[in-house]
C-alpha cells in the first residue's frame, strides 16, 4: 500500500487494523493514548502476520475508537484520560462542549474490556 500511495496517506483510527493488513507501515492515533499497548500489539501482530491475533484485537480497538469519537474529538478522549487520573481537567475550549456522560461511559467500557 506505501508503494502505490507515498507516505502521506492518513487513516482513521476505525482502519487501524485492516489498513495494516494492506501493508500500511504504521499509524499515528489519538486513541493510543488508552489503550497504547494494545495498539503496539497490533502492529506486531500484523508485522509478523498473526492475523489471528490481529484480527479480534483490531476489531476491539475499532470499537473504543468508536466510543472515543462519537463526540467531537477531543472531548471524550479527554474525558476519559481525566476519569483516570492522567490529566487535571476534561475541559475543552468552546465551541466544544464537554463530552456527554453516556459517551465517556461507552469510552471506558469499552477501554475497560481491553484491559482484560
């Protein structure tokens, strides 16, 4: 895929998976800011060509992606790292709100279940 595109192709981190399937050489992710080792282990899994561990774990990551960006980015993403302690504060600067209860639930649910 890097061949037939060049290096400035940016994905989506819903794509994480199945665009290094492709051969895609890497990505940059505001969700790996949760789940950083979760992510690492994908791409090995998908370098060495563990599809099948590859797979079930990118599909779980496609869903705290999801749960991460139901809402504006950044404001669930800092809702959650604020709900762990990471950060002081969820606030955002307008015209953003603050991300919505619900959402930051599914977030850590979701964030949970990788956790094991």
């Amino acid at each position: 895929m890097r061949r037939r595109t060049g290096s400035g192709v940016r994905v989506d981190g819903l794509f994480v998976s199945p665009v290094p399937a492709m051969g895609a050489s890497g990505a940059v992710l505001a969700s790996a800011h949760l789940a950083t080792r979760r992510f690492a282990e994908l791409a090995d899994a998908w370098r060495t060509g563990d599809a099948g561990r590859a797979r079930p774990l990118g599909h779980a990551l496609a869903r705290l992606s999801a749960a991460l960006f139901r809402e504006p980015s950044p404001t669930v993403l800092k809702a959650v790292l604020y709900e762990q302690g990471v950060i002081p504060t969820p606030a955002v600067r307008l015209p953003l709100l603050p991300a919505g209860e619900d959402t930051v639930a599914e977030a850590l649910k979701r964030l949970g279940e990788l956790e094991g």
